[in-house]
C-alpha cells in the first residue's frame, strides 16, 4: 500500500493548503478529494496493489462488496466453487484475500502452523477459545493432545451403543411408529429435519451425558441453543463490531441463548465431576468424561470446566450440522441417481441378514461401496463449503507464481479443491466407483480439513454416518414423492440431475428443506 498511502498523504496537503488559502470552497473541495481519491483507489487497486495481477473480477478486486453478498445470500460455496471453475488454481475474493485451490498448495497451508487462522474465527468463541476458534498454534498443539484421546478408535468403540441407541435406534422407532399409523404401510418424512435432531441427540448424549430426545419430541432446546451461537457468530463474521453498542442491542436474544447453551455445559461438567466424587455413577464411557480427564502429556494439564464446555459446545455446533448434512446429501444423490441407490442398497443387503444391527466396524469393512458414496458426496458437495481463511506470516509466501505479502488473507478453497480437474475426472458428476478401493482417493477431499488443523472428530462422524445409513438403506425402501422439483430426469446445464438449492451458513445445507427433502419410505421386505 506504499504508493497508494504516498499519493494520499500528498492529495491531504494540497487540499488543506488551498483550504487555508481559501483559494477554493470547500465544499468543492470535498467533493473533488472524494473524486480524486476514489480515481487514485481505483487505480492503485487495478494498477499496483500486490494483488492486481491475480485473476479476479475487478470488483473483487475494489471492494469485498461481491463476498459479502453471496455470504449474506447464503451462496459462498457457490460462489467458491463457480469462481475456481472459471478462475483457476487462485483468485480474488477481495482487495486483500485470495482463495487457492490448486491441491499442492491447500496442503502447504494446511500442513503447518505457520499459516495461522484469521480473526473471524473469534466470532465460534465460547467463555474462551476452543478447538475450531483457537489461534495460537502452541495452545492448540495442547488442546489437541487433550481432546485426541477421545476420538481414538478403542474410546469411540466404546462409545458406540450411545451412537446406536441415539441413532438408527430412535430414526427407527421414529419411522416405524409413522409407517404403523399409516394405512398404505408407506410414509412421507423429511430426512434433513430427522438426520439434524438424531445427530444432536447424539452429540448431546455424549456431551453432556443426557438425553433432549429432540427426535422423538420434534424439538429441543438444545437445537435453539446452537441454531442462535451460529447465528450469532455469522453476525460477527458480517460485522466485527457485532458484540459492541448499540449494535449488540439487536442481538440481545441471541447472547442470552448462547450464555444459557454455555451455563448449561458449565453444570453438565460440574455435576460429573460431583457425581464421580461421591461416587454415585460409574465412570461413563463419553465424550464429556474424556473431555475431564484428557490430559497433556508432555504438561500434564487438564482442561478446566469452562474449557470442557468451550470444547463441548463446538462439538454439538460444528459436529451435528457436519454429520447429518452429510448424511442428508448423501440421500439425496442416492435418489437422484437410482443405480447408485440401487447398487448400494444390493450391498447392504446382500452383506447383512434383514433383522442384524450393522456396527460401525462392520458397515466399515463389508460395505466399500456404500462409504464410497459417503466419500463422493462429501467430495461433490462439501458441507464446510467456506474457503478456511487462513493469514500469510511475515515474510509473505508466494503461490502460483504470485507474491503474496504479510497479513493477506487466505482462503483454503474446499469447493476448489474437492472438484479440481487436476485430481477429478468429470468432477461435477457423481461417480462413487472413483473411491473404492483407493485411499489415497479419499485423502483428496478437505470436508473435514487436513494437517495441523484436521477435524479430530471426523471418525465420530463415520460411526455416525456408516451404521445410521446402512441400517436405514437395510431397513426400508425409499422413493420421491410424485412432485418431487428434483428428480433423475431433471438435468441441469451440465447434463446431471439437478441438486436441490443449497444454503450456506456455517455449513452448506438445503436452502428448502421442508420442500426438497422429504422422502417416502416403506419397510424394506423380507429377504
């Protein structure tokens, strides 16, 4: 910004010479200043700036303007994923950010701390950082090796008949309780709605060590709680000064819900512990017992409660959404594409007897093709679809030929990297085959973040995601209902079935749930 602050400060002394001069008004002068400055911006911005040689379209170039907006509309992913199509490996998003696709690239980042995240991820803070918020690379290398414990498979095994008994257990009571009342013996439920609220039951048993039933009941003050921290932390990530007067007059309700979500966890950590000192209960095989005892230990710290919580309610805001939108968009492309559903549904079928719980570690080993769909939608369509922003350290960094200096933003571009056509053949189409039997495949997607900062609790996730899709896919039969928007017919302009619109917050959802998400579902027949 040298030569564009140089030429500033000289406009700044002409005009306040001839103001004192009185050689012209000033009102004229006001409005020639604006005028200059806004020309010598313009200018600089195209001519000078570090990043002008970038590709980019020249508002992005200007101004944030164009980001900001497909943020507010919910259309970021979008956004990131037509502008790597059309943009290629680096782009601007801003006068000061880029985002970068290119594989090699998003690795060097993600592979170190040096690369730390930006500011707005402040806004995910609970009474401190947590995991997903935390900046300093030193105290996140701790709280990772505090928390790690309890996502290792041995931990997550034994947390397994919480995942069951939340899960596939209560979407099957569920179901069937709405197919007995039905006298076609067939019914019409919306699967994001049930995926949403089994997954928060899931985390929030193993949590907070309690039940909100939020399926069975069809709501749950657990769900309000976490739809207004998003809220409240999108409304950050919009405006820095969110949390300030008088803005934070507007966002009154929202605190308070957050603060009581937050008190909540504070009394679900204190009364374990005082549950376990007068020795009462057993010591439970969960999350939140993990989360007390997790130590470093190289220090051998341990977290204190308003550190339990901080991490217990990122999980419960990041880890529902993640899994059940997975989950929601992998059925989703099953019933767009019928073969896929079809051959996976074959799978399950022909692996398991109709009446066998499938666990995680037998879905996981006998069903490849079914985690191959799980793979390629996360591929297709990413549900952490914001490019991670990251900040170039001192000294800059250079990608794809460009210098970038100290302090740009960075924006790890999933959509970018997840369909790039350097590692994807046809990548808009969705092709599960890619995955099977092919690892190193599955290491090529970002949904669930790589290197340093990879997400710790995306094994959780496939317990999850593996026994609550294959026993649902063993169980019943499912089909569109007759006016379905999005059917296999419906092609788009690319020539494959046409998605339901998606909507980006936090996480990339339908945009219409109520309308594009519901499904008919029958009782799979004896076999």
């Amino acid at each position: 910004m040298a030569i564009y602050d140089l030429l500033l400060s000289n406009l700044r002394l002409a005009a306040e010479y001839l103001w004192w001069q009185e050689l012209v008004p000033y009102t004229w002068l006001t409005a020639g200043a604006v005028c200059v400055i806004s020309i010598i911006y313009v200018i600089y911005c195209l001519y000078f700036a570090p990043l002008c040689n970038i590709p980019g379209s020249t508002i992005s170039k200007l101004t944030s303007a164009k980001m900001n907006l497909h943020a507010i509309l919910g259309l970021i992913s979008e956004f990131s994923e037509e502008e790597y199509y059309s943009r290629g490996d680096i782009f601007t998003m801003s006068p000061n950010a880029v985002a970068i696709s290119n594989p090699a690239d998003c690795r060097t980042i993600l592979s170190t701390h040096r690369f730390v995240k930006s500011e707005m991820y402040a806004g995910f803070d609970g009474h401190e950082p947590n995991i997903f918020s935390m900046r300093s690379p030193d105290v996140s290398r701790v709280r990772r090796r505090q928390v790690g414990p309890a996502f290792a498979n041995s931990y997550l095994n034994d947390m397994e008949p919480i995942i069951l008994e939340c899960g596939i257990h209560a979407i099957k009571e569920k179901w069937n309780k709405e197919l007995a009342s039905s006298p076609s013996g067939m019914a019409t439920i919306c699967y994001a709605l049930h995926f949403s609220m089994v997954t928060f039951d899931i985390i929030g048993a193993l949590g907070f060590g309690q039940r909100f039933n939020a399926l069975r009941d069809d709501k749950s003050k657990m769900v309000r709680w976490v739809e207004d921290y998003n809220k409240l932390a999108m409304a950050r990530l919009a405006y820095s000064g969110a949390h300030s007067f008088p803005t934070n007059l507007l966002l009154r309700r929202l605190m308070k819900s957050k603060d009581e979500f937050l008190a909540f966890g504070m009394a679900a950590a204190e009364l374990r512990r005082e549950q376990l000192r007068r020795g009462d209960i057993e010591k439970p095989k969960d999350l939140l017992q993990i989360l007390i005892d997790g130590q470093d230990p190289d220090s051998k710290a341990k977290m204190t409660d308003t550190q339990v919580t901080a991490e217990n309610t990122i999980f419960m805001v990041a880890g529902s959404d993640t899994t059940s939108l997975t989950m929601t968009w992998t059925l989703h492309y099953l019933l767009l594409h019928p073969e896929v559903y079809h051959k996976v549904t074959a799978e399950v079928r022909r692996e398991f007897p109709r009446h066998h719980l499938i666990t995680y570690a037998e879905g996981k080993a006998r069903l490849p093709y079914l985690d191959a769909c799980i793979f390629e939608s996360m591929r297709v369509r990413p549900v952490s679809g914001v490019p991670m922003p990251r900040i170039v350290p001192e000294g800059g960094a250079t990608f794809q030929g460009h210098f970038l200096p100290a302090g740009t933003m960075l924006g790890v571009n999933v959509c970018g990297f997840n369909h790039h056509q350097g590692i994807w053949s046809n990548p808009r189409q969705f092709i599960p085959e890619r995955f099977l039997n092919d690892e190193k495949a599955k290491n090529n997607i970002l949904t669930f973040s790589a290197g340093v900062r990879v997400c710790p609790g995306r094994v959780l996730a496939q317990y999850e995601m593996i026994t609550i899709i294959a026993n649902m896919l063993k169980d019943y039969d499912f089909s569109l209902p007759a006016d379905s928007l999005f059917t296999p017919n419906r092609l788009d302009k690319h020539g494959n079935p046409l998605t339901m619109p998606r909507f980006q917050s936090l996480t990339v959802g339908p945009k219409y749930p109520e309308r594009d998400c519901r499904v008919v579902i029958a009782a799979a027949p004896e076999y």
